[in-house]
C-alpha cells in the first residue's frame, strides 16, 4: 500500500464547476502536508499547506482530518488554467532527518 | 533570480556508463532532495541532504549515489545506470525541511537508459 495515496483521476469537469480532491496517508507520524500543482512536463510547484484548522487561498480551500488521516483540496469556480495534476504531500520530520512522500497525483482538466 | 539548476536536461545513453546530473540552488538552502517521476508511481523521493555532508535514503536509493560536499550542489550519480533508470529526474531545495516553507524545483533531467 502507498504511503500517500490519491485517486488518480482523470476528473472532467466543465469551467465554473466544484472540483474535490482527497487524499489519504498511512504514516500517522506525518506531521505536515501540502497541496502541489504539477503543470505537463513542468516542475511541481506548491499550491498551498495544510492545517488541521484548514485554510484558504482565494478559491482553494485544503483541509486535514488527522484522525482520519486524510486531506482534502477544493476549488470552487473552477477555471481553464486550473487544468493540472495536483499531487498530494506528507512530510514526516524528526532531529536529523525528513522524508517527503508524494502521492501520485489527481489529473484535472477543465472544460469549457 | 532564486533558482534550483538541473544538467543535463536530456540524456540518452547506454547501460553501464557512468553518469552524473548535476543540481545547484543559489537560495542557500539547507535541504536538497532527488526525486524520480514515473507515470502512475508519481514523484518517489531517492536522496535527500539536511546539510553539508549530511546525506540519507529516500524511498528508491538504490543504484543511486549523491553527495553534498557544499551547500549549493547536491549531484546525482548512477555508477552503472539501468534501462529501470530510464525517468524524469528533479532536484527540489527548501529551507530545513518544508514546515512552512515550499519546496523549489528544479526544470527536471529527463534520462533513457539503453
């Protein structure tokens, strides 16, 4: 079993719609998570964090549910340019060491 | 301007033959990190440096080598590279873990094994 894990989509939905993405984690010891965006054959690039008391970024919102050990993304009014894969993320971290575990990505296209 | 540096950004080349990627930041940044992509395995995490000379395994070390001998450059080595090296390699740097901080990602090395 994946240590992050993602439903790997593709999800298509027309522009101006809701879009929810979950993610699930194992490890209960992961202590920070973050939402990024991977455009087709570019770079990842951070979307947002993730904190339990949830947050939000214009029309994103993430939250972490850690007694479920999920994390959600929402993007409301969606448009054409948030057509991504957005890739799911869990840090765990102690004194001298950090593992970063990537999910394997939600793939979203927009439609017109 | 802030940036992670990955050479080369394409390589083909043949089973066994050496081949060092090479990664640079000039933010003066603590953690550097190798990560490989793979369709539907997404981005695996291969090395990662805390520091200078610090250095320990990610998820997929093997036939791998990396050494961070100064801050700002964190090589990739394949001592004897493998058709199941054949990927998309990115090299990310970020202040000491992530916490709050992003992780910044270089424009990626795409590597064939033959």
């Amino acid at each position: 079993r994946k240590e992050v894990e993602q439903d790997p989509g593709p999800f298509n939905v027309p522009e101006g719609a809701t879009v929810a993405f979950n993610c699930t984690y194992s490890n209960s010891a992961s202590q920070s998570f973050f939402w990024y965006r991977q455009d087709c054959r570019k770079e990842p690039k951070l979307l947002m964090s993730v904190y339990s008391s949830g947050n939000e970024d214009g029309r994103f919102t993430a939250q972490l549910n850690r007694a479920s050990q999920y994390i959600s993304l929402l993007i409301r009014d969606s448009k054409l340019s948030d057509s991504a894969t957005y890739l799911c993320v869990a840090e765990h971290r102690g004194s001298s060491a950090s593992k970063i575990i990537f999910g394997s990505g939600t793939r979203l296209s927009i439609r017109p | 301007e802030a940036q992670v540096t990955q050479n080369p950004r394409y390589l083909i080349t043949v089973t066994g033959k050496k081949l060092t990627v090479t990664c640079s930041q000039n933010m003066n940044h603590e953690y550097m990190s190798w990560y490989r992509q793979d369709p539907g395995l997404g981005l695996r995490q291969i090395y990662y440096s805390m520091n200078v000379e610090v250095t320990d395994k990610g998820d997929v070390p093997e036939g791998y080598k990396v050494s961070r001998k100064e801050k700002r450059n964190f090589p990739l080595i394949l001592e004897s590279p493998s058709p199941n090296q054949t990927s998309l390699y990115f090299c990310a740097s970020s202040l000491v873990g992530t916490g709050s901080q992003p992780q910044h990602f270089g424009d990626g090395t795409r590597l064939s094994i033959l």
